[in-house]
C-alpha cells in the first residue's frame, strides 16, 4: 500500500461516515420533532373542540400557530441544514480528489518509481483488486446489464489481467434505482453532477475499484474514468477490455496504445498488456495481497437480473 494514499483512505472512510452519520441523526431528529408536533396539533384540535367560546377560538388560534412552526421547522430542516450537509459532503468530494493527486506525486517519489523498477526485473506473486459493480437501470427503469453479463464480463477482465498474474476480486453487484445518461469523461466531467455522485456511490475509499454500468456516455467513448479517482463507468454494451482499459488509465496509463490488440489501444478490444502496463497496474492503489479467505459475493438492491452466482469469482 501507498503510505499518502492509505493516510487520505483512512481519513476520507473517517470524514464519509461523519457526514452519513451526521445526516442519519438530522433526519432522525427532523422527522421525530415533525411527528411530535403533527401529535400535539391533533390533541390540540380536539381539545379546541371541547372548550367554550372565546376559549376555543383562541385555541384553534394557537393550533394554527403551531402548525406554522412545523411548516418552518421541515422547511429549516429540508432547505437549511440537509442543503448545508450536502454542500459539505460535496466540498469534501472535491478536497479529497485534490488530495489524490497529491498523494499520487508523494507517492511516485517516494515509492512507486522503485516499486516499478522492482516489478520490471524481478518475478512477484499474484495480487488483487477489490471490485464491487452497481448497476443503474435506463429510461425504462430495466437494469442497463444483468447480472450474468456482470459475471462475464469480470471474468473475462481476468483472463486478461493473468498475464500480469493479477485477479480482480468481486465484492458485490448492486442493482441502483438510477437513471444516468450522458456521462461527461472530459475535462470539464468533474464539475458535472454525475462525477459528484459517482463519488458518493462508490464502494471504497481508494483501496478497491468501483464500475458503474450507466444508460450511456456522451461522445463515441464507452467507458469513461476520470484519474485519479476510484472508479470507472462503462456503457452496457462496452468491450471486453474495458474494465482493465480503464483501470489502466487509473493506473497512470494515460495515454492509448497503437498496437490494436493491446488493452490500452484506443479501441478497448484488444487483450494483450505489455510488461510495463502490467507493472503499472500492479503498483497502482488499488493493488493488494490476495485475500486467502474469499467473501461471498453479494448482489443487492433492485431485482437483479438473472442469477447470482454464489463466491465464484472469488474463489482460488
Ligand atoms: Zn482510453
């Protein structure tokens, strides 16, 4: 593991579950003092019923008020404090992906430049990547890719990646109840929404990779991936490659290759890495030792197509 790296992991897991944790009890506490007072409101009614006149007129006045007070406090309460904890939710989206970037030169001067030179000249034992898949459904509300062609698609990604002696760990498949349409890759892509909630849904904090299968990508590209970010989002339809292709480009494989047949070329069909290419994965951050005892593999949320296939792709 990169030491800046594993520092901004464990404090972006610390700052992510502050602010999930802290939007749970706004919620709680929001929703809690709404019930109370819709409750005191309802007595207060009947009560007013009861009363005589002047007194009941005065009470339902009261009544009145009180619910003026619920009105702004779920106000207050959608429109202030939810808003305040989303813009620092995003706030720290963006300070954590300025950070990477530092971290990714403290690291290529303290420890990926040797670790390279080492890959290049001596023979290493297997590593892993953590992955965890989400799936967004299109216009129609069906699921951009089932659940098999997920399985595929990782297990072809690891028939590329043996020749770097390399296997890509799937953690789970879920299925989001999430329309996402024309994904910017540009420059400009990581000022869209959709980059902010790519980072909000992904599964790891650095130390694993996220693909998000989306509806489509704009432009003729069908995989996009925004470095040094950690995670990549492929159209339903994209190639065989494109997993490892854009991992490549996470792992400072920026450029494309000319060789069609390599992974790197522009096209994404190719299965051929080079030596380089594959050391280049191998140091990046999201390689790891192999975990000996294998999770089973979970799928969750929106009716997964097709069926899961128990721990295979975990499995020695
Ligand atoms: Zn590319």
């Amino acid at each position: 593991m990169l030491v800046c790296q594993l520092i901004l992991n464990i404090i972006s897991t610390v700052v992510r579950t502050i602010i999930l944790v802290v939007r749970l009890v706004v919620e709680t506490v929001c929703s809690w003092v709404s019930s109370i007072i819709t409750t005191v409101v309802e007595v207060m009614r009947k009560v007013c019923r009861w009363l005589p006149w002047p007194l009941n007129k005065l009470c339902n006045w009261v009544a009145d008020l009180v619910e003026v007070v619920q009105v702004v406090w779920d106000w207050v309460c959608e429109e202030v404090i939810k808003k305040i904890i989303d813009y620092i939710e995003v706030f720290w989206i963006y300070v954590e992906y300025a950070l990477q970037w530092v971290c990714w030169f403290i690291d290529w001067v303290l420890f990926k430049w040797w670790r390279l030179l080492l890959c290049l000249w001596t023979k290493q034992a297997e590593r892993c990547i953590k992955v965890c898949v989400k799936v967004t459904v299109d216009s129609r509300g069906v699921p951009v890719i089932t659940n098999d062609e997920v399985l595929a698609r990782i297990a072809k990604s690891n028939e590329i990646l043996e020749q770097c002696n390399l296997k890509l760990e799937l953690q789970s498949i879920e299925f989001v109840d999430q329309h996402i349409e024309n994904v910017s890759c540009s420059a400009g892509g990581i000022f869209s929404e959709h980059f902010i909630w790519f980072n909000r849904e992904k599964c790891f904090n650095g130390d694993g990779l996220t693909v998000f299968y989306v509806d489509s990508i704009s432009g003729s590209s069908d995989g996009c991936s925004i470095p040094p970010s950690d995670w990549i989002a492929l159209e339903s339809g994209s190639n065989v490659g494109d997993i490892v292709h854009e991992l490549g480009h996470l792992s400072d494989l920026f450029g494309h290759h000319d060789d069609p047949n390599n992974v790197m070329h522009a096209s994404g069909a190719g299965t051929e890495l080079t030596k380089t290419q594959c050391c280049m994965i191998r140091i990046s951050k999201f390689s790891r030792a192999c975990n000996r005892y294998s999770r089973s593999l979970k799928t969750i949320g929106h009716d997964a197509p097709e069926s899961a296939e128990e721990s295979k792709p975990t499995d020695e």
